[in-house]
C-alpha cells in the first residue's frame, strides 16, 4: 500500500509539471485538420507541414501548407522576403496568428511572423512536381508517393479502419494476436509459397560454374515458407482463448500480372471454438465489415474521401477508377446495413446459367458445376444478386475445390446428382469479386487425415496441426480477409498497388 500511495503522489506531481509547463507556454502547435476546423482566431500559432504550393507577389506571398492530416491545405499569409528560401515540398515550421481571412476560398488564414525551414529540399529535381503524374510512373518513387494528398489519405482509411475492426473483435471477447511469418506449411495447399534460406536455393545440393556442387545448410535444417495463411496457427491459439484473430502480411509467389494481386498482401483472419454453424462464422464476417462501414459513414476521414470524388480528384492522386460518390457511399451503406444475401454454390451455378440462356449475360467462361466459379461469374453474382451495392455470401462449394481442412457439409442436391460439398463460403463484392473466405475446420483426427492423404499431403510436416484434433479437440471455424482488397473496395481505388504503400508483384519490389 505505501508503495502504491508513493506512485500515486509522483503521478499527480508529474501532472501539475506538465500543466504548469502547458500553461506557461504562449504557443500552440496544432494539426492543419484540427487548425482548419476553428471558427475563432488565435495568435501565437505554430504549425509543422511541407508546402504543397508557392505564389510569390510583389507584395506579398501565399503558402498552401499541408502536414497529412487532410486534403485541405491551409492557406499561409507571408512577406515576400519571408519566402526567399521556401519551395515547393520543403518541410517548415511557420508561426503567426490563425486571422480571418480577407479572401473567399477560406475562412482563415495564417498571418506568418516566423518562418524556418527544417530541411533541404532540391526543388528542381524533385520527382512529385506540380503536373499530372500517371499512377504507372508514381509506383516507381514509392518513398515519395505517400506525400500526394489522395495517398494521404489512402494511409488515413487504412488506420481508421484497423482501429474500427480492432475496436469490434474487443468488445466481441477476441483476443489479438501475432502469427509467426516463417513457416513450415503451405496452408493452402498450392505451392505458391516463398522459400526462406541463408544461401540462394531451397535445394540441398546448388550447382557453380565448372561444374561440380556445394552443399547448402539450410538455416533451420530443412526448407521453410514464407506463411501464405495464418490460419493453421490461428487454430493452435483459439483452443487456448476460443476467439482469436490477426492481422499480418502473408506472401503468394503467384506470377499473376493483374491489379487484383500482389505477392505480399496483409490478411485478417479469425478463428473461433465451439462453433459448429456455419451461419455463426457469417455473421462474424457481416457484423465486423458493418461496424468498419458504419465508423467510415460518420468520420471525417469518410467525408474526405466523398469530398475527393465529389471534386473528381485526378485519377493520378488515387490511383482509383472513376468510382463517384454517390456509388462509393451506396458501397458503404450496403455493408452498413447488414442481412446480405446468402446462396449455396449450386444456386449460384443455376442462377449465371439462367442469366446466360436467357441472355442477359454473356460469359467468357460457360457456368458449370465442375469448373468452379470464374471472375465474370463471381462480379455477376455480386452485382445481380440481393440489393445493389451489397455482398453476397455463397456457400457450400465442391470439395473437390477446396483445400484439405474443411469439413464437409451436408449432400446437395444439383442438376448431375449428389455431390459432396465443403461447408464454406466465399464473400462477393461488386468489382472486388472475392473479399472474405472461410469455413469450418474438420476437427475430427481420421476424417483430416483422411482428407490430407486423398490430397497427397505429407502429414509428417503436420503433426503439431494433427495434435489439435488428438489433444482436446472441438468443432470450430473461421475466415480470412483480404485487408488490402478491403480497403480498395472501401476507398474506391481499382488495383492493389495503389492501396499499399509499398507494393510487391512479380517482377517489381522497389524501395
């Protein structure tokens, strides 16, 4: 107690220091966003950002300041000699008074006093000059496009939304937690997986010029991956706490040149005990996208990013198709509202078939049972199925089509007979197509065992995955969420590489 009681009293000594120093000091440095939002003047302002734009008269001169904190830029008021040394993209410290402004474009505006400049700048060379910069060419100064406003922002959305889902899982009893990178599985079961190694090949023997070979160590004794799911772990850690979930970089050396992939992409994954209902995964899956639609529809970073499309911000700066405002707000509310529409994969197959007899869709790829669902078909679903502008839930694909872990579904019934089916399902948006998948795991030891040598897995490397099942074993589920393609959906932004800051595909890995 008397160990307490001294904490205690150097806390709330601590606090007086650090009020007296707060009111004893006559300046303010504030955010532009937190500055812009003041309807009231204020001397004594100081204010940190890099100057977006520079017009020098003979009398006067006027700085568009921007620090990251929102599309605006705040207007700065300078004496021409104030702004010899300034250019376009230095980093400043300015101090004035927040005053009225006399113009009609703002409302106020900084009467500088002090200026310093906190770094160089080569102005001249600067790569980001004021012109239309194609998105192509920005994916090449990756360090320096996140400076760009929509790129800003882009960054904003990211962070909102973590902290929204973050916020979610707490209050539902979900435990964070932290998966390992390096792996010894390929989760998946397709092979697209990096090869960790201290020398250059995964191979035991490497050939050198002359002929002959070396013999290669591997650093952990035998070839190991960079992780492809978190899921496996995920499983290991919900039969300790029931509800878990991460969110962490997974790798795929898949070489597909396409703006829907990226060989590292973050995932949100979850998984939960004592779940034997599919359903239940579901709704997981629906009321967590509602809660992150629901924040985006009353935040400020929400009301930047229709305020962007409103004033058709060029498509260089977002990197995004020519999604408007309305559709990115129907986007939203559409995952907002909930109860979307759930079909068995069976119905899916009937419904394109319908659509493509009675013409009204023409596909590359013929629907059918045993060729799975293509792209075309899954944007078809998406878009044709329950309200505009809302997921679609399919269920209950072919075994067949799916990895070795889920369990099966009941028998469904189609045009060919019976098939065995997986009890899983897929998460359809307009565009996006595939966002979320998941399913119940099989729990029972034989049947995964079973599964695994029907696949030829060697169970040898999954022994740890096949003690879940011997040592207190429960029905459970879960699901992984592309992050990045969430945002993409969310943001309105039409490939990958423009939603994560330093983006990874084959043949490109810069900075």
């Amino acid at each position: 107690m008397r160990g307490w009681a001294r904490l205690r009293s150097s806390l709330q000594s601590l606090e007086a220091r650090r009020t007296f120093s707060s009111s004893a000091s006559t300046e303010t440095r504030v955010g532009i966003a937190q500055l812009l939002s003041q309807s009231g003047n204020q001397s004594d302002v100081d204010v940190y950002g890099w100057v977006r734009s520079l017009r020098r008269q003979k009398r006067v001169a006027f700085v568009a300041l921007g620090d990251g904190s929102t599309l605006e830029s705040l207007q700065a008021v300078l004496k021409p000699d104030q702004a010899v040394e300034l250019s376009v993209g230095a980093a400043v410290r300015l101090k004035g008074s927040w005053q009225e402004s006399k113009g009609a474009k703002q409302s106020h505006e900084l009467q500088v006093h002090d200026v310093k400049v906190l770094g160089e700048n080569d102005a001249e060379h600067n790569p980001l000059q004021p012109k239309v910069q194609t998105a192509d060419w920005l994916r090449t100064i990756p360090h320096l496009r996140p400076r760009i406003p929509g790129h800003t922002l882009l960054l904003r959305l990211r962070s909102q939304v973590i902290a929204s889902i973050t916020a979610h899982f707490n209050k539902q009893g979900f435990v964070q937690t932290h998966t390992p990178v390096i792996t010894s599985s390929d989760c998946e079961g397709a092979g697209e997986v990096f090869t960790v190694s201290a020398g250059d090949s995964k191979d035991t023997k490497q050939h050198i010029s002359g002929g002959g070979e070396i013999e290669v160590e591997h650093f952990f004794r035998t070839p190991k991956y960079l992780t492809v799911s978190a899921q496996l772990h995920l499983e290991a850690l919900a039969q300790a706490v029931d509800k878990v979930w991460t969110l962490s970089p997974t790798f795929r050396a898949e070489k597909s040149d396409t703006p829907r992939h990226l060989a590292e992409f973050y995932m949100l994954e979850a998984e939960m005990c004592f779940v034997d209902d599919l359903e239940d995964v579901m709704d997981v899956v629906e009321n967590m996208l509602g809660a992150a639609a629901r924040d985006l529809l009353t935040s400020a970073t929400g009301d930047e990013l229709l305020q962007a499309r409103s004033a058709s911000v060029s498509d260089h700066e977002n990197g995004h198709d020519r999604v408007t405002a309305e559709i990115l707000q129907r986007r939203w509310a559409g995952m907002a509202d909930g109860a979307w529409p759930r079909i068995t994969y069976t119905e899916a197959i009937e419904h394109l078939q319908a659509a493509e007899k009675a013409g009204l869709s023409k596909f590359v790829f013929h629907p059918s049972y045993e060729s799975g669902l293509q792209a075309e078909h899954e944007r078809y679903l998406a878009t044709n199925i329950g309200e505009p502008h809302q997921p679609v839930f399919v269920t209950d694909y072919p075994r067949a089509q799916k990895p070795f872990y889920m369990s099966p579904s009941i028998v469904t019934h189609n045009t060919k007979g019976t098939e065995d089916t997986a009890a899983c399902f897929d998460l359809l948006v307009p565009d996006l197509c595939e966002l979320v998948g998941g399913s119940m795991r099989e729990h029972r030891l034989k049947e995964l065992q079973r599964s695994m040598a029907e696949r030829g897995i060697n169970g040898a490397g999954l022994e740890w995955y096949q003690d879940l099942r011997r040592y207190g074993s429960v029905p459970h589920g879960g699901f992984g969420l592309g992050f990045d393609r969430l945002l993409c959906y969310l943001g309105g932004v039409g490939n990958l590489r423009d939603i994560v800051a330093f983006a990874r595909w084959h043949g490109r890995c810069d900075a």
